[in-house]
C-alpha cells in the first residue's frame, strides 16, 4: 500500500474514533446485542430498529480501542436505510474480506470501509474491526 493511502486510511479511522456517527444508545428498539472480546476487553451494544425488513436506524454504545469505534461509526453509517439481508451479506464480505489472506478490502464499494484494510497487517487487531459487525449479524439473529 503505498504511503499516501496509508495516510488517507489513518486520518479516515481517526476521524471516526474521534467523532464517531450514531454512538447513542436507542431506546424502543427491535433487536440489540451485545458482544465482548474476552482478550482486549472491547465491548459493544448494537442497536437496531426495523420496519419492513429494512434497517431505518442503526446506534452503538461501546467501551473499546479506536479501530472498533471507527469499525462501529462506519457498520452504524452503512447499514441504516438498507435491506438487513444486504447488510449481513455486506458484514460477511468485510469479515471474510479482513480474515482470509488474499482476499481484498478494495472489492467493498465503500472507502472509509476500505480504510480498515490496515488492520489486515496486525493480526490481534482484526478481531477489533470484525466485532461492530459481529454484533450487528447476532442483532439480526435475534430477529429472525
């Protein structure tokens, strides 16, 4: 990657754990979950109402590093006004896209999504960008 995307990447992961979108907790919703990574201590609530299958509002609270706060900022953004279906389809990408070596961020048409693509060279940090996601596919469960 070359030193200029490094830097948009950055500056975009830390515009998003400085002042992250949605971060409120969200009251008469219709499904949440809350899920904790035993090893760093991250912990995230994923709060989600829906009406006719759509997501028409996605918040967070959480107590965690930068990366999971600008991972939570960016799903809560990605989600809301969108099909659950594609949203999970989207998580599963991204999960997949972080996990698995040779398979590529870039392919997701979001670029401050793309921007968690550094994560992939720290691998005890993964888990740090795939937890928001993690929750929101067990909130959906819960639906279901």
């Amino acid at each position: 990657m070359n030193p200029e995307l490094k830097a948009l990447y950055r500056d975009t992961l830390l515009k998003h754990s400085r002042e992250p979108k949605n971060k409120s907790v969200l009251k008469d919703v219709d499904a949440y979950f809350e899920l904790k990574n035993p090893l760093c201590g991250d912990l995230i609530t994923l709060y989600l109402k829906v009406s006719q299958k759509m997501v028409s509002k996605a918040t967070f609270e959480a107590q965690c590093c930068s990366i999971c706060m600008a991972s939570a900022s960016m799903l809560t953004e990605q989600i809301t006004q969108s099909d659950i279906e594609e949203g999970v389809d989207f998580a599963d990408s991204l999960i997949e896209s972080l996990l698995q070596p040779g398979i590529s961020i870039a392919t997701l048409e979001n670029e401050d999504i793309q921007s968690l693509a550094g994560v992939k060279s720290f691998p005890s940090r993964i888990r740090c960008a795939t937890l928001p996601w993690e929750a929101f596919k067990g909130a959906v469960s819960r639906l279901r």
